[in-house]
C-alpha cells in the first residue's frame, strides 16, 4: 500500500504549533523547537520493512507552506493517510479531514491521546475512517494496513464506522518486547529537520521505553499528565539495556551523532540496574566519552551513586519537572514527591557534572500570589546554583487536558473558566482554570531568570570552547522566542 503519515502545516498568526512528541500543545514563536516524533518515526520504519511505500510528510518542521504540503500528497496519492492530532486542534483536524477525503481517494486514521480517550466524537465530526486507541499506534497502523491490504477483520484497538455505526474496539494492545521495534529509519524521516535549542549538534530523539516509570506509586501517575493516562494506562516499559546501547552505536556510527535526546517521560534512569547495565554495555562496546545522552528525569531517581554512573556513561542535561514549589501542589498534582526532594535530586546532579533544563507551571487554581513566589524562588534557587552552560528552564500555564484526573477534578470543583468543549482555548495562550494570579506576568518572570545577573555571569565563565558558544547562541534566541509568547 501506500500510506502517508502526516503532519499537516496548521499555524497561527505566523507561529508554529508544537504537535510532534509534545506532551503539551502550544503555537509558539520560537523557531528552535523541532521535536521529532517518536512513535510516528518507529511507525514509518515499521510500514517501510514491511513492504509499503511510505511518505512521512512533517509539514509544521519540514516548514512547508500549505500549496507544497498539499502537492507533496497529492503527488503521493497515498491509499492510507495517518494524522496525529491533540485537543487545542481537534475541531481543525476535522476539517482537514474533510478537505482530503475532498482532494484524495485516501482511508484516513487518527491516532493521539485525545482520540485515545474519547473516539466517538471524531467519527461524529468528520469523515475520518479509522481511530488507532493506544500508545503504540505505529503497531497500530502496521496493523490497520495489513487488514485493509488482506481483507482481514480488524484489530483490538482499532474503531471504525460500519453501515453508519461505530464499532467500539477496545485499546491497542501493549508491545510487551519492545527490543522487537526496529530502529527508526532515520533517512525516510528526515532527520535533519529536528533538534531544539539546548543539545549539541549534529543530534537526535531516542525512546529508552514507553511510559514514565519510578517515583513512590512506581509509575508516573501525575493527574496533568494526559500520555500516562490516554496512551500507556500509567504503566511503564523498557528497553533491554543492550538494544538501547546497540542504537546508540549506530547513530554514533552512521551519522557521527553528538548528542542524543531520550524522551521517555523519565528516561531509563529510574531503574537503577537499568543504568548499570548500560554502563556495562557502553564499556564493552567502546562508546564512552564518544556520544552525550540528555534525557527526561524524575528528580527522586538522583541520589549521588547513580548520578556519578550517569556521568560516566555521558549523560549530560537532564529535564525534570519541578512543577510548583509548593509542596501542596505536589500532593494534588500526584507528583510523588516533595519539593525537598526535588531540589535535593537537582543539586545532586548538578554536583555531579550535569546540567539541568527545569519545566515549571503556573495558574493552579488553589495557589496564591506567595505560592507562585515560592515557585519562582525555588526555580531561582536551582538555576544559580553551579550554573553552567546547558542550564535552562521552561515555564508554562498549566493546562489540564480533558478526561485527565486534573481536568475531572476542576470539573468537579468549577475551576474551568470554558465549556469543556472549547477545545481550541487549551492552546496554553489564556489560562482555562480560574486562578488568583496573572500568569502571563509570572510565567514571562520565570522565563526570564534567564536573564538574572548572575545566571548570565555564572554561563559566560563556563565557556571553554566554540560548541560552548554555538550552545549559548541557540539557547538565546529561543528564549527570546518563548518570551514573545507571553
């Protein structure tokens, strides 16, 4: 068959949205985010092995305009097209669905944790064929396309629209093995068209597993969280310490890669022997000091023994959510851990040679004008302490999705300011909880500690090479970026 998998060039007012791999939906006017999209990457590989013909047309960071994204598919022709789509685009999608089914003679799925809650809707609003229901809908479109090649019955996890009724299908089933996923083609998916501000180039995205694991409940359960709620039911897997190694020698190899990002929700280093076998395995294969991993993190993974292994490995920036400083936020949020620990993690492996990007947010319906001081405070504190190039942080409105427990519960309590189908107003430009503070002011007050005297100071005496400034110059103007957004 031929199959396209497909990110269609939506924008707004001139800026980009942030779809692919993002776990949080927003236009943004920063040019130097370009995440690659995991799952749709292993998706396109899987279809090509299998004997397809593959497009994979990333129009948002190909940065295509809306005439070349549409003859590029049209040229194609594709028999079957997969879109991803998330809440804020939702109502756009369904429209962009009608205008193919228009323009191609194309069977069109969707896939994305929003359609993974609620499927019906989508059937109900556009003419779409198909709703892959899971996590792992790159074995879900394999699938999909093998039934429709063979004339097969359908899948778990795969609804569709017969003689006008939806038929309900259950959820896509979990890849136990997931050392039987092949690594991405790296060519089909244009690798190149990818990167963010803050890793060395040339780099690329990794997937250590599959759901956020570690912290006290064993797995990331935290209620903002719409991936461990809709695509891996709050469980997590990982790759077998080889396999993962193995893919990093290839891309060392083949592409003479610097830098890879592993966005696994928390990486692999919640698991303590996880990280010793990769230690082992990165020795025995002679790529220490050779690639820099940077990966997700959960702060309470970082106690000193294990850090110290990091650093040998080559892990060099980790993103940790900090959240809130307010320790109340953390119990609501299901956090799984305290504000004491999150700094104590982050100090930690700031002792220890690495450095920190921090995601933060702001808006939370109980918090006041002091908690969100104290956030910022906290933020401030981890931010000047051992700073050095790489050191970074993000900050963000927070922005419950529906069906999450978050959102369940400010349905509860009457925090939403918008009927729970305005879909479009959860684009992180306006806050959608009711909340004491203004947080454009803070979120832009946060961002900037950028900026902070010290924070500059502390950077500049860190250099020590060219990459060292090549770094800071990427980092900078995307800061500017993010600071046009608020």
């Amino acid at each position: 068959m031929k199959i396209a998998l497909v990110y269609p060039i939506f924008k707004k007012n001139g800026q980009y949205p942030l779809l692919s791999q993002n776990r949080q939906f927003r236009y943004s006017n920063s040019k130097e985010i370009r995440i690659f999209p995991l799952i749709m990457g292993t998706a396109a590989t899987m279809l090509k092995k299998q004997g397809h013909e593959v497009l994979f047309l990333d129009a948002i960071n190909e940065r295509l305009t809306k005439e070349e994204y549409e003859q590029k598919l049209k040229n194609f022709n594709p028999e079957l097209i997969l879109l991803e789509t998330k809440a804020p685009i939702l109502k756009i999608t369904w429209k962009h669905i009608d205008y193919l089914k228009e323009i191609l003679n194309s069977k069109i799925a969707l896939c994305g944790d929003h359609v993974s809650f609620n499927p019906k809707e989508s059937f109900e609003n556009s003419k779409v064929d198909f709703i892959l229901v899971g996590g792992d809908y790159d074995v879900g479109i394999l699938k999909l396309s093998n039934s429709l090649e063979n004339k097969e019955q359908l899948s778990e996890g795969i609804w569709f629209k017969k003689e006008g009724k939806i038929i309900e299908n259950g959820f896509l089933p979990e890849m136990k093995d997931l050392d039987n996923i092949p690594f991405i083609d790296r060519e089909l998916t244009k690798w190149k068209n990818y990167g963010e501000a803050y890793l060395r180039k040339p780099s690329m995205y990794i997937l250590s597993g599959r759901g956020c694991g570690g912290g006290h409940y064993g797995s990331g359960k935290c209620t903002f969280c719409i991936w461990q709620h809709a695509l891996w039911k709050c469980r997590a897997r990982l790759r077998s310490p080889k396999n993962f190694v193995d893919e990093l020698k290839y891309l060392s190899e083949h592409y003479k890669i610097r830098e890879v990002f592993d966005d696994n929700e928390a990486g692999g280093v919640w698991d303590k022997k996880w990280v010793e076998e990769v230690y082992k395995e990165m020795k025995e294969q002679n790529l220490l000091d050779k690639i820099y991993i940077s990966s997700n993190a959960r702060a309470d993974s970082l106690d000193s023994k294990t850090c110290k292994l990091m650093k040998k490995i080559g892990y060099r920036l980790l993103k940790i959510g900090l959240e809130s400083g307010n320790n109340k936020t953390l119990k609501i949020l299901n956090k799984g851990e305290t504000i004491e620990e999150i700094k104590e993690g982050v100090k930690t492996a700031k002792r220890e040679g690495m450095v920190v990007l921090l995601t933060t947010m702001v808006g939370f319906p109980w918090e006041t004008e002091e908690d969100v001081k104290r956030t910022y405070e906290a933020t401030k504190e981890l931010m000047l302490y051992k700073t050095k190039i790489g050191d970074s942080l993000q900050s963000s409105i927070i922005m419950p999705y529906p069906y999450t427990p978050l959102y369940k519960l400010a349905e509860k309590k009457g925090w939403l300011i918008y009927d729970a189908k305005d879909y479009e107003k959860l684009d992180q430009t306006r806050p959608i909880l009711k909340t004491k503070i203004d947080t454009q002011k803070w979120c832009k007050k946060i961002w900037a500690i950028h900026t902070h005297p010290l924070f500059i100071l502390k950077t500049l005496f860190s250099i020590r090479n060219k990459n060292d400034l090549e770094l800071i110059f990427r980092g900078v103007k995307s800061v500017i970026g993010h600071l046009k957004d608020y």
